[in-house]
C-alpha cells in the first residue's frame, strides 16, 4: 500500500506545489489591500478560498478514484498484485493527505489575514485563547470528507460493476450516491429519535459566553451516540464491501 | 508439461450481448498460443477475464490451477491493447513502477530492452509516438519473468519496421518454462511464433489446434487458413 501511495504522490507533487504558491500568493495579495479594501474583505476573500480549498481537494479526491475505475489507467492499476483494501485505502490516504495539507495552509494563511486586519485584535484574541475549538472544526471537517469519499467510492465502484457503460455508470453512481445518503440520514434520524443520549463536546461555549464579537448560535456540539455509532458501522461497512468488490467483482 | 490455462464453458454476456457463448482452451506451459479473430469476436473479453480485470458470467477460468486473483495478477504478464500508463509518468517511471510491484521484474532485462527498442528513460509518455509507446508497453511487460503473457493486439497500428522489432524482441524473450497468448489479426507476421492457434468468432471457438498440425492438414498458411475461415 505504501507503495500505491509514493506513486499517486509522485505523480500529484508538482500540483501540490502550484496550488500552495498561488494559494499563499494570493493570500500575500489580500494583506496588501487591507488598507484599501473595505473593511474585513480581504479577510473573507481569505476565509472564501480557505472553503473553495475545501470543495476543491474534495472533489480531486473523488476524481482520483474515478479516473482508475472508469479510466484506461485502471488496466494498470487492478492488474497490480494488490488487495482491493490497498488500493481504496492507498487512494483515502492521499486525499487525507491533500486535505490536511491545503485546509491548514488556508486556515493558516487566513489567520495572517486576519492579524493584518484592522480592529480584529478581540476575534484574534478568542481564537487564540479557544485553540482546541478550531482543532474539534478541523476534525469534525475531517471525517465528514472521509465519509463523503468512502460513500464516492462505494458509489462509482457498484455503478462501474452494474453498469459497463461509461457515461451511464458515473451518471447511477451519483444516484447511488445520493439516495444512500438520504438512507443514512433518515436512519440517523430515526435512531436520534429512539435513543436521545448525546454526548456534549463544548468546544464553543466559553466563546459563546465571553465574546460579543463571535455571534455562534450553538454553544455546545451535541453527537448523538446511537447515530455515531450506527454512522461509523456503515461507513466502515462500505469501505469493506468496496475492498470486497474490487478484488471481487470489478469489470472494467 | 502442466496446464498454465484452463477455461472451461467461459460465457461472458454484457446485458442482451453474448461476448463469449461457452470458451472451452486449454495452454500447456512452455506454448504459445495465437488467439485469432476479427474485430469483436471476444479476444479482448477473453483475455481481459485471463488478466483478472473482468468477471466471466459463468463457467471457470484456472491459471496455474487458480482462480484469477492476487496470485494469478503476480504470475500474469498482461499487455492490453490501450495506453495505460499515468500520464505523468516517464520512461523511468514506469520502469520502477513495474520494478516495485512485480516480484518478478528483471530491471536488468528491462535495461537490455530499453536499449534494443531504443527508448530514452527520461522520455515522458506522452511525448512518445504511438509506435514508441507500445514499445514500451512491450518492454514492460517482457521484463518481467512471468509465467503466462497475455499480450492483446501487440501489432496494431504499429507501422511494419516497428512491428518486425516488436517480434523480434517477444521472440528473444520467450523463455522455454513461460507460456503467451497473443491475439491478433495480422496473423501474416506473427504466425512462426504459435504452437497452437485458436480461431474465435461471435464468441464461439470454431477452430483450434496445433498451429504446425493446421498447416499440413490444410496445406495453407495460418494466415491463409484464418482468411478462408472468415470469408
């Protein structure tokens, strides 16, 4: 798997390398315009790229699976003598890799934004003091990318195996996509229901309580412990059933 | 001599679409097998299904007495008839990606290849013609000491001074304990290295056998005899 890994690496390097440049550069450029844009723009420009950041490396995770399952590549790829786990896991692993790297360098680059900014020494201040809050946001951000790209995985690989046909079969697996998305919401929500005990992390109330600055409307981040639990088991549950799949049943 | 290959009443359907109707082959280790037909009369699927990268619908493929799989992906040397490299790869890249994941990788024999098929390994992939990257593909897959090659349409496009290289380069490197199944339909060109030849149609096998046995027993080239099968 390691080895999976230093060749996606290779092969993604110099992107990652051109999209840390001009995401700094672009950051450097908004710090000049602090005194020229209107107040706390530049900032938001900064906090918008942070989010196209995000969506971006979200949807270069998905499409890193997409072009071995639908691609010629993958003639390459599942011809390899490697497990099936290997190869969703290999693929998981870089785009945790992607999203650590180019989250933390917008978040970081946001927040020398944000020190540049004029009159923002108490939102500075805050963040600051509530260090582990922005952990708890980078990890909670964390794990809902690993699950949208197992749930991607799962989705393309069932759609490839349904359906030989290329257009159709990206097509289906955004509709398998979608419609197991909504079956987990609604099992999460009627297993809410049944089993209202939640376990209350507050990484926002002394913010919410302490700062005029910070308008939150929450001050605590309830997770439900029945739906976490149901939640973990199906996600794990379908990043096995696409190991079993690829080694399995794949046609490409 | 052990069977490399046994696929027994192989059926592959796409939908309403019968891509193979029943395969029954058999490969001796040591032998080369010509996989003959035209244009979609299921050589591709066949040998897609042998390399472990599609599922027949029934009946059973056996490589070396395995199903396809892990082992089978370790001991199969596979060259499919479409660029399959990364496009970020060069030469070199490519040589240690095969070095890396097949146990079985001669880098030495690789080098010797480079050479003969005279390819830079700091060449990029995409800079590489049709012709150059095919020979690639070859050296790639020659290099490895695999016990059956399944190489699918070596020769297409490939202009002849090229093609007679590529032959000449899969002839050096057969060794006497490994076994290939080449499919092709420029027979003309390729038909000296067969022991055995099978002539595949609308999914059906409607011609096998010893490839020198069909000659004499027909008195035609095996090219010839393709051409009269097919008229």
């Amino acid at each position: 798997m390691l080895k999976l890994i230093k060749y996606e690496l290779a092969g993604r390097y110099k992107y990652y390398l051109g999209f840390s440049i001009a995401l700094i550069l672009l950051n450097i450029y908004l710090i000049t315009k602090n005194n020229t844009w209107s107040h706390g723009l530049p900032f938001v420009v900064s906090f918008m790229a942070g989010f196209a950041c995000f969506v971006a490396v979200l949807i270069s995770g998905v499409m890193l699976y997409q072009r071995d399952m639908y691609g010629d590549t993958g003639y390459l790829l599942f011809t390899l003598p490697q497990r099936g786990y290997a190869i969703a896991f290999s693929k998981l692993i870089i785009s945790i890799i992607e999203f650590t790297l180019f989250i933390t360098l917008s978040g970081v680059m946001a927040f020398i934004n944000l020190l540049y900014m004029h009159e923002a020494k108490a939102l500075i201040d805050t963040i600051l003091q509530y260090k582990i809050s922005v952990l708890y946001t980078f990890i909670f951000a964390l794990l809902t990318f690993i699950a949208v790209l197992v749930l991607s995985y799962f989705s393309l690989t069932i759609s490839k195996i349904a359906f030989y046909n290329k257009k159709y079969g990206k097509i289906l697996s955004l509709v398998v996509f979608l419609l197991i998305s909504y079956i987990i919401g609604k099992a999460s929500g009627f297993l809410i229901n049944l089993f209202p005990y939640n376990l209350n992390i507050s990484p926002f109330s002394g913010i919410a309580q302490r700062s005029g600055a910070v308008a939150l409307s929450f001050a605590v981040l309830p997770i439900n412990i029945a739906s976490t639990i149901f939640q973990t088991l199906v996600y794990i549950g379908l990043f096995t059933l696409t190991s079993y799949l690829i080694d399995k049943k794949i046609d490409l | 001599m052990g069977l490399i290959l046994k696929a027994t009443n192989l059926i592959k359907n796409y939908y309403s679409k019968k891509a193979l109707k029943g395969i029954n082959i058999e490969l001796e280790e040591g032998k080369i097998l010509g996989l003959l037909g035209p244009n979609g009369s299921g050589k591709t699927t066949f040998m897609k299904i042998a390399a472990g990268i599609l599922r027949p619908t029934s009946g059973e493929i056996l490589i070396d007495g395995q199903k396809p799989g892990i082992y089978t992906k370790s001991i199969v040397s596979y060259l499919p008839d479409i660029n399959y490299l990364y496009k970020w790869m060069r030469v070199r890249d490519a040589i240690n990606f095969f070095k890396d994941f097949y146990v079985d990788f001669d880098l030495e024999k690789s080098k010797r290849l480079l050479d003969f098929m005279k390819l830079d390994e700091n060449d990029k992939v995409t800079s590489l013609s049709k012709g150059m990257l095919e020979k690639l593909h070859l050296t790639l897959v020659l290099s490895r000491n695999a016990k059956l090659y399944i190489f699918d349409e070596p020769l297409g496009g490939i202009d002849p001074n090229t093609r007679e290289k590529i032959i000449d380069a899969i002839i050096d490197n057969i060794r006497e304990d490994s076994s290939m199944i080449i499919s092709t339909h420029l027979v003309r060109d390729i038909e000296r290295l067969f022991d055995d030849v099978a002539f595949i149609s609308d999914g059906n096998i409607i011609l096998k056998g010893n490839a020198e046995e069909l000659r004499t027993e027909k008195g035609k080239s095996i090219d010839e005899i393709l051409r009269e099968v097919y008229a």
